[in-house]
C-alpha cells in the first residue's frame, strides 16, 4: 500500500472499489499481516503488536474503518510461527487483542499436543499458546497445506484437492473440510500468467454442491451455523513444542521457557527455534548477526525513549523513528543473504537510531 501510494499507481483506486462495492463483499477478503513483511520469531517482542496496529491504521487509512472491520483473518509473513512458549503467547494475545478471529498457519509448523503431526489439516483447529507462568490463550486457526510453491495455488491446485474430499465428523457433526492455500509474492510470473486462466477454468465447473469456494472467515461462520463452536476445534501448539513442555514438566515460573531451551541445547546442539516457516531449510536468524544486532540495539532505544507517559505519538519525531524500526525488520533484508540488502538494513537501523536519539 505504501509503496503503491507513493507511486502513484491507479491499483489502489481498483482495490477500493473492490473493497467497497458490498457485491463483492461476499467474494472477496482481505486478510491483516505484519506492516512490513517482518518475521514474527525473530521480532522483537514489543515490536509484534507495533506491526500488526501499523498495518491495521495504514489499511483503514487507505480503505476505511468500515471494511478494516471485516477484516477477521491473519496471514503471517513468509508462514512464520514463533515456536518460543514466550513469544508465540504474546503473539496470540496480540492477534485476539487487535481483533482477529484467526490465523493461517502451515502445516509442518505445528504439532498435536501429544507432539505427533497433524493427521486432519482440512479441518479448522485452534492454537493454543501457553507461556512460561502457565498462561494460555488461543485462537482459530485455519492449515495451509502442500509447501510454498506458488505455482499450486496459481494453477487452482486447491479447487482439485479440495474435489477428492469427503465431509468428516467434528463435535458429533458432519461438516466439509476447507482446502487453505496462499501464493506469497508472484514468485517467477505464475500468477500473471497461469491464474487468471486457471481461475476462470476452475470457476466455470464450480456450482452450489460438492467442492464450493469460501473464504476463510465465510467458512468458520459457516460452521457457527452448523453448532461447531471454537473449543470444538483440534487443538495445536508449534512444532516441538512438546518436547519443551516435557523439560519444563511443572516448573511453571517467568523465564522456565529458557532454562528449558538451553537444557535441550546441551543435549541437542542442533535444536533451534527459528525454522517454523514456508519451508524447513531456511534459518531466519543464522548468519545474520550483522543485521539483527542493530535492529535489536534500534527497538531497546525506540521503547526506552517512547514507552512513557506523555510523549507525542502523533507528531514527525515519533512516527519517522516507528516508520524506520519497522522498516528495519522487513523479511527481505535477510532472505537474499549478504550484500546490498544487508547494507541497506543496516543504513536503515542507522538512520533510525539517529531519529529515536534527536526526538526531544
């Protein structure tokens, strides 16, 4: 949206008819993310909730408040789930606090609480994040099956499996399962060039029985209708997560996520938390030193400076210093490696740092 804006570019008029027109309400829905593509395992804490409201204000500032209210579902950036008790908690509680219904998680990221794979991924489950003091909360969650290939969903790969599927018992009740797939990014021209033939190919076949199109939020208030409430959802946690638990047994106090962690390191050097995303062989954290050292150095002084009473969170001085630390978490500084995107991250968390210590 930022960036469409300051180019001037007529896609944002076309949105907004979409958005607005209530013939397409029931067609089209637009799903909250992080303001700029960050990943949330390695944000910084106080810096989710900042994400989720910065794209929740610029949304509403460039479509309304009445369609930001329709606006029930989360997709995450790159498919990332914080797998840290600690972290995924706030996470959760940040996501209900801004007003969600549910999140897109994918499929090897979590686990049942018995730590076995999922085995029904069509069906609507629950996160439950439980943290270091025995806290919990929870939200709907709806699986995005298969892997990150974009050509899936670009050649309509949902609409066919969701064919070969059959309705299955929930809460004593016969319900159909949702096929939940996303494309992040174009991705080597698949979208522009494969779907919109495929869409139209899959559409023109798609009626009012069997295999149907919904939208995600249609569809758990589809099941609202049916009796399925939330807690009837299967329950699941990140992936190896139970293994946590079991180290932790009940030891419940503020910090026994970490002395878990690092008993687990001691036996297992190559347990690490960071790869709940689209794939399993990309570290978000590993090698990029040189970027997350700064970007944590910028928020410490963003939230030393502004987490006070009576400071001016309208004017220039703040909103720069919050532009640029959100900036600086931007997922791409670390996906192509070394070189000039890490420069650029760098220069950023400068300039940064430069706003936060000349805001008087």
């Amino acid at each position: 949206f930022w960036n469409l804006r300051q180019m001037g570019s007529n896609a944002i008029d076309k949105l907004k008819g979409l958005t607005h027109d209530k013939r397409y309400h029931a067609n089209v829905e637009w799903l909250g993310t992080m303001w700029s593509h960050a990943v949330v395992t390695s944000t910084p804490v106080p810096d989710i909730r900042l994400h989720m409201m910065a794209w929740r204000h610029h949304y509403a500032a460039v479509f309304g408040t009445e369609a930001l209210n329709r606006v029930r579902g989360f997709s995450p950036p790159e498919m990332h789930l914080p797998i840290h008790p600690d972290v995924c908690f706030e996470y959760v509680k940040a996501l209900k606090a801004c007003g969600y219904r549910w999140v897109m998680l994918q499929e090897h990221t979590i686990e049942n609480p018995d730590g076995s794979g999922i085995r029904r991924p069509h069906m609507p489950h629950r996160l439950v994040a439980r943290n270091s003091a025995g806290e919990t909360v929870e939200i709907a969650a709806l699986v995005k099956t298969q892997g990150s290939d974009t050509k899936l969903v670009a050649q309509m790969q949902p609409y066919y499996e969701a064919k070969g599927l059959d309705r299955q018992e929930l809460a004593g009740k016969s319900i159909p399962p949702f096929v939940c797939q996303i494309g992040d990014g174009e991705n080597g021209g698949v979208m522009m060039n494969e779907f919109p033939p495929m869409y139209n190919q899959a559409y023109n076949e798609i009626g009012w029985e069997g295999a149907v199109a919904m939208n995600g939020t249609e569809y758990l208030e589809f099941l609202d209708t049916l009796g399925v409430k939330e807690k009837d959802y299967l329950p699941v946690q990140p992936i190896t997560q139970k293994r946590l638990w079991d180290k932790i047994g009940k030891r419940l106090e503020p910090g026994a996520a970490d002395k878990a962690i690092d008993e687990i390191r001691k036996e297992d050097s190559n347990y690490n938390l960071d790869r709940a995303s689209w794939t399993s062989d990309r570290n978000w954290v590993a090698g990029y030193e040189s970027v997350l050292d700064p970007m944590h150095k910028l928020s410490a002084r963003f939230h030393e400076k502004f987490d006070k009473a009576g400071v001016d969170r309208k004017g220039f001085g703040y909103r720069n210093a919050l532009l640029l630390l959100l900036l600086s978490q931007t997922s791409c500084f670390r996906y192509w490696g070394e070189g000039i995107w890490t420069e650029y991250a760098r220069e950023i968390c400068r300039r940064g740092l430069e706003a936060v210590e000349s805001f008087k």
